[in-house]
C-alpha cells in the first residue's frame, strides 16, 4: 500500500520502512495531503499484525523542512478574512482543528504499540523533527548537510506538535530553552550530545543502523509514558527550578524586549507543560501555538521571512527572456574592506576571482583579508580546512586590468569618489569582453552618472553589498536609467551564485536602503540635539527591535561618510535639507574631534584596542550636547515610534517614487539589508499592520510635536483615505505552490 507521498515497503521479519517522497517537489513538506496520507498510515500500523516495526524515512536528499508554510500562510490568510466577514468563531474552529491535527497524528504513533524509528537521512526541520521526536529512536546519517531542529521561532511561531514537550523532556531544561528559542538547527553529533538522538550514523549505513535498533533495542513506548518516568529536567517546583526560571524569563527579556509572542508562548508552553501529565502538557502546547498563530508577528514574518523571501531567491524580478548568465570567473577592483569581502564569498561560491588594486602590496593585502576571514570559519567549524584552500586558490591578486579579459562579470569597489570611480569604470570597460557585465559597489553616486563614464552603459549596474559581506545575506541590485536586461539577470544570477538574495531598486539618491538608514541615523542625531542621553537613544532602538542604535550604526557606516552625505544634501537641496544642530553635531565629531566612528576606533563610541573589550559610549557627547535635566519625563515610547517611523516613512516615499517597485523587496531589504524590527514583517508590513489610516493620524501628530519631516506623502494619505493597505494596493503576483517548510529561511533570518 503505498500513497501519493509515502510509500511503503514491509519486509518478511515485519519491519515497515515507510518512506516519505512527495512527487514533483525537492523537499518534503507536509501539506494537508501528506498529513491525511500519514493518518491512514498511521492506523494501519496500529492495526496489521504483520507489522513488528517500522522505520520512517525520506526518499529526498533532505528528510524535510516540515510543515508548508505556504500553506500555513494561506490557512491565516483565510482565517483573518473569515474573521473580517464576521464569522470568526467557525473559522477559529476550523484553525483549532488544524492545528490539533497533526501534534494529534505524531501521539497516535508514539502509542501506537510498535516500535518506531526515524531514519534521518539529511535536513529535519520544524514539524519533521517533531515527526522524528514521535518515534521511539532516533539515528541520523552524519553529513556536512545534516541538520535538526525546531526553527518555528524565526518565522513568529513556536512548535505545535509537541516539540517543545519532548524537547524539554528529553534535553536538560536551561539546554532545551536555549535549542527552542534560538530555533538553532543543530549539527548530527551536538544532537546527539544533547540527547535529542540515539545515534549518528555514516549516511550509508542509516537504513541498517535503524533494522538493527528495531531488532537490537527495540522501544515501544516513549520515556514519558513509562510510569516513573525522571527525566533529565528540574522540577519547576524545586530549588533548581528556582534558580532557572527567573532567569530563563530575565534572558528571554534581554533577547527579545519582549517583542516576540512566538517566544515568549513557547517559554510559557514548556514552564506549564513541564508542570503537567504528558497528554494535557500538549493540550497546553497547542492551545499556546494556536494563540501565536494568530498574531500579527507570525502573519507578518512568515510572509516576508517565508514567502516572499522564497519568492526574491526564485528571482521573481529577473527578465525571464534572458538565457541564465554563465559565470565562471568574477572581477574585482579594490581589493579593500568590500573587495576583500566579495572575492571570499565569490571564492566560496565556486567562482574564479581576479582582485585588482592600485598596488601589489594593497592587493596583497586584500588577498591576505581573504585568507583570514575564510580561517575565521575554519576555527568556527563553518568551512572544512580542504574547502578553504581550493576557495583561495581560485584568487589571483594583482594590478593589471588586463586579467579582466576573461571575466564575465567585474565589480568594482573602489573608493567611494566619484573621479576615482569614473577612472576605473572606463578602464576595466576597455579591457572587458563585450558582453561582460560591469558592476559597481557604490553606496551613494548614481549609477546612471557613473554608467556614462563608459562607453557601454546598458552593460553598467549597482551590485550594492552590505558589510560585513560574509554576514550580511542582502544585496540591493540597482538599475541605472540606461541599464539593460542582460546586465539585471546577469547581476541577479550571480546573486544567487552566492547564495543571497537580491531586491531591485531604481537609481536615485541613496538608493533605497542607505536612504532608509540615513532617516534612521538621523533621527538619532536629532534625538542627541535635544538632550537625550545617548544611552537612552541607543536602549530604545534596541527595545524597538533595531540589532544596534543609530549612533552604533552611525559608526559603523562612518561619521564622515555622514558628513559628506549632509554636504551633499545641501548643495543640492539648500541648507535647510539638514537641520542646523545635527549638522552642527556631525561636523563637530569629525572636525573638531577626528570622531568618524568604528574605522578609527573613534566614534559616538570608544573602542578598546584590546580585544574581548566591550566598545562604550564616548564620555564627550554630554559636553557636545548635555542631555536634559528632566530625563524621566522623557516619553520613551515616543522616541521607538520615531526610530520606526521615520525609517517606514522614508520606505513609503521611495515606494511613491519609483525607486522600490515591489512591496516584497521593501520588506525583506530592510530586514535583512538594516536589521528593521523582524517582527513587524519589514517596514511597509509595519505600516501595513498598524493601520495605513492609523499610522497617517500618527504621523500628522509627530509631524506637530517634532517637525514636517513626519508628513506622510501623498500615497499614504490616499491609501489611509481608501482604507487600502500597501500589500491590497500593490499586491504582489503570489506564486501558487510553493516549495519548503519551515528550514528554509533559518539561515537568512537576522
Ligand atoms: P576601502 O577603502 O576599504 O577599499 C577601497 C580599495 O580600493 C582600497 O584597497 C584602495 O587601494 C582601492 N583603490 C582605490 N583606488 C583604486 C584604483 N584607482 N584602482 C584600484 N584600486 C583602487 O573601502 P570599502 O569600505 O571597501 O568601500 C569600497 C566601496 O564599497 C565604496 O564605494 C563604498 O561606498 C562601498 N561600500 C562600502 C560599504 C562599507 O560598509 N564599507 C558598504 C557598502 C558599499
């Protein structure tokens, strides 16, 4: 008897090996099919007698990412609406229904009275591994690519089909907090250590391996179903629990500033259900995950965190009359803090590198960056050591542009001077193939300009990469007025080469994202001029959900930089482009004090030369500007909605504009491009979430209380007249079927 997704093979001793392929997709996922398909299983292994064991496993290179969040997204997107037509308590019945189904399934199995293995063949995310946590063993093949765990965090979710209660009872309690609410997918062998699995296995032998446990050591029942059971947790009533708790809450505080409901129900879900019979402490589980199912965080972050960043890596905006590009060996001039950054991703990605600079030595020395930052993932147990030296090989360091003949694509990442640029642009164009794709790192000179510095500027387009470039898993792709499609598909599939995602902007001032950033920077210029102390600025962001506060990022993206952003600015649209004091501010930080941030180990911080030292805020700023006397009067609300809004203002603007097209790649740019607030979905989702028409009469009164720079534009306004939200204006084409479950964004989530 085998099914659409399943198929199963008994073998003369009994021994069901039930193996979990679904047709037409490259990962298994379950999806309502595969959960139905799974149930009648499940009753058949309850009922044949000819079944002694059974072993689950995946007929894919993965086991499974786990549940369809595609899926999961539409079953939202039809509860909210049911909701909206007012039949909300049928359609909260339908949503309970689902979500008890399949926690619901993996219980029959576990009591099903026959012993049941996972043979875990690669990747086992989210509702799979709940799956495998169901079976009585657990074997895992040992690979680069095998991975375990319960990512549901980072889309705004928890675990719901008793992954947090197996967790916590197979895992010490502070361990299974930390696994559960990092959403951490975790390498074979450290699962092992933890006890999540009962063996790892080379990948040839996992079917045997898991024959041989059935008949070897056998388990029917799960541990917490034995009576006595004594796990490996703390009584939440004993002294050890009493240590623990207060602590796991003041550590979920600390991580989260409480912004995540997913979070904070999974750290409620386990201190109840640890506190519970084993079947009542799923109840509790599921009753949690129906709860934070229906928030706004999960609805928010599963579609642009899930969907649409699913969608940009398929490269939704690629022309698709275009071949795909081949690309084999990548130019890079500058040979500098980006250069360097490029040439090791690229490196890594299997491409051939050419990395140009003014002289042997700096192109040495960025050669020698390249090196140290690919041993840095060596020592972390990122990168094998062999996989390292064939990247570095791959590296040719020199001077002359000649060795640009071969490449398909050249970046350049010189400094960002407009003159300098135009040199080298018109240059690598003269020693390129005719059809080789010129880019240019730049974060701020338009690329049109820059484009007609060569005699081919429909081959010219902005590749802007974030640093730290190894890290940061956006790129803003930017077309000149003049560019063509051959150099944007270019450009996008040497994106994916390197496996990050890319958003499409148009040309303008700031592009998207250094603009967003600037309003942000800039607000916590302001808030400095107006005597808020800078820890207080710097707090708030954080307590907003920003990774670092303006003035840390200030200094991360130089304070000099700012400056001439602010010069710029000015003699381009008047003095009045800038306010008078924060002007003043940073023109004091860089003149007067030789302040420009992290580079010089001198900015709005201090920063210790010796390492392991914490970087602290710099003791001058409360001469440049005292901070106000009455600090508690201070409304800090006020001051997160400003950081938020202001960056979320600026996006609707460049929306207006033309510069952002797809309300997509505003949301997953600002997460992944400036680290806004997860949560929220991105900075549109965020406005999207709190009411086009509430958030416009919020900015009219921030507009009063702190100046005309909070005027919502025009396309807000008539969007809060008609009632319309940005994503029912400018719906983005939804794929129908997607592939994936919840493994697949983990590693992209900041
Ligand atoms: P950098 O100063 O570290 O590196 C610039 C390199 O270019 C130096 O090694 C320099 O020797 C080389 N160079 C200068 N003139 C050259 C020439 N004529 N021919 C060959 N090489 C030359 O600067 P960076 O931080 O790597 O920035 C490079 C570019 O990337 C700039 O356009 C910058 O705006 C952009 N960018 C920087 C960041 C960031 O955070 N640093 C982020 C995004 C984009």
């Amino acid at each position: 008897m085998s099914g659409r997704d399943f198929r199963l093979d008994l073998d003369p001793d009994g021994i069901l090996t039930v193996t979990w392929d679904m047709p037409g997709r490259s990962m298994n996922v379950f999806d309502q099919a595969a959960i139905e398909e799974l149930e009648a299983i499940v009753a058949r292994i309850a009922e044949d007698a000819a079944v002694t064991g059974v072993i689950v496993t995946s007929g894919k290179e993965t086991f499974s990412g786990g549940a369809d969040l595609n899926m999961l997204d539409r079953l939202l997107a039809g509860f909210r609406a049911a909701e909206r037509a007012g039949h909300g308590a049928a359609a909260m019945e339908r949503l309970y229904t689902e979500i008890f189904r399949l926690g619901d399934l993996f219980r029959r199995l576990e009591t099903c009275g026959k012993p049941v293995v996972a043979a875990i063949n690669g990747t086992c995310l989210g509702g799979a591994f709940e799956l495998a946590l169901a079976c009585h063993g657990r074997i895992a093949a040992d690979g680069d690519a095998v991975r375990v765990g319960l990512p549901e965090v980072r889309v705004g979710l928890m675990p719901g089909a008793g992954g947090t209660q197996r967790v916590a009872r197979l895992v010490n309690t502070q361990d299974a907090l930390t696994i559960l609410l990092k959403g951490e997918a975790l390498r074979p062998a450290r699962a092992k250590a933890l006890g999540l699995l009962d063996a790892v296995v080379p990948a040839g032998e996992l079917l045997d391996a898991a024959r041989r446990w059935l008949k070897e050591t056998p388990r029917k029942t799960a541990p917490w179903d034995e009576d006595g059971f004594k796990g490996p947790a703390a009584k939440v009533f004993s002294p050890q629990g009493f240590n623990l708790w207060p602590a796991a809450n003041a550590h979920y505080r600390r991580e989260t500033h409480d912004n995540y409901p997913g979070a904070r129900a999974l750290l409620s879900a386990v201190f109840e259900g640890l506190q519970l019979p084993f079947d009542q402490a799923l109840r509790v589980e599921q009753r949690w995950f129906a709860q934070v199912i229906r928030t706004d965080a999960a609805a928010a972050m599963i579609r642009t965190l899930f969907v649409s960043l699913q969608e940009l890596n398929k490269l939704v905006r690629r022309p698709a009359e275009v071949a795909p590009a081949a690309i084999g060996k990548l130019g890079i001039i500058g040979a500098g803090f980006m250069g360097a950054g490029i040439a090791a991703v690229a490196a890594q990605a299997g491409l051939d590198v050419v990395l140009l600079d003014r002289d042997e030595d700096a192109a040495a020395r960025g050669r020698a960056a390249v090196e140290a930052s690919l041993g840095a993932q060596v020592s972390r147990g990122r990168l094998a050591a062999p996989d390292r030296d064939a990247a570095l090989a791959r590296i040719a360091a020199g001077t002359d542009f000649a060795a640009l003949a071969e490449a398909d694509l050249v970046v350049e990442a010189v400094f960002e001077d407009r003159a300098v640029k135009e040199d080298v642009l018109a240059r690598a164009a003269a020693s390129m193939r005719p059809d080789a794709v010129l880019a240019s790192n730049t974060s701020t000179l338009p690329i049109t300009s820059l484009a007609a510095a060569t005699p081919r500027p429909a081959d010219v387009i902005g590749l802007h990469f974030f640093s730290p470039v190894e890290k940061m898993m956006l790129v803003e792709v930017i077309r000149g007025r003049d560019t063509g499609d051959r150099a944007l598909a270019t450009a996008l599939d040497f994106v994916r080469l390197i496996r990050k995602t890319p958003i499409v902007v148009n040309d303008a001032r700031g592009f998207y994202t250094s603009r967003v950033v600037t309003a942000y920077i800039g607000e916590g210029h302001r808030m400095l001029t107006e005597g808020v102390p800078p820890a207080m600025i710097e707090n708030l962001a954080r307590a907003a959900g920003m990774p670092v506060g303006p003035l840390a990022l200030n200094d991360e993206v130089a304070i000099d930089l700012s400056l001439r952003i602010m010069d710029a600015a000015r003699a381009d649209l008047g003095p009045d482009a800038v306010p008078e004091a924060a002007y003043r501010l940073v023109a004091a930080m860089v003149g007067e004090h030789g302040r420009l941030g992290r580079k010089n180990g001198r900015g709005f911080y201090d920063y210790p030369a010796a390492r392991g030292e914490k970087k602290r805020l710099w003791p001058g700023l409360a001469t440049l500007h005292p901070p106000r006397r009455d600090v508690d009067a201070i409304d800090r609300g006020e001051l997160k909605l400003r950081l938020l809004a202001a960056m979320a203002l600026e996006t609707a603007r460049c929306l207006e504009e033309g510069v952002i097209t797809d309300v997509r790649e505003a949301d997953v740019g600002s997460i992944l491009g400036f680290g806004f607030p997860p949560f929220t979905g991105g900075t549109l989702s965020y406005i999207d979430f709190t009411g086009t028409a509430a958030f416009v009469a919020m900015l009219d009164r921030l507009a009063v209380a702190h100046g005309p720079r909070f005027l919502p534009n025009a396309l807000l306004r008539d969007l809060a007249r008609t009632g319309e939200s940005f994503y029912a204006r400018f719906a983005p084409p939804r794929a129908e079927a997607g592939e994936g479950g919840q493994g697949d964004p983990a590693d992209a989530v900041p």
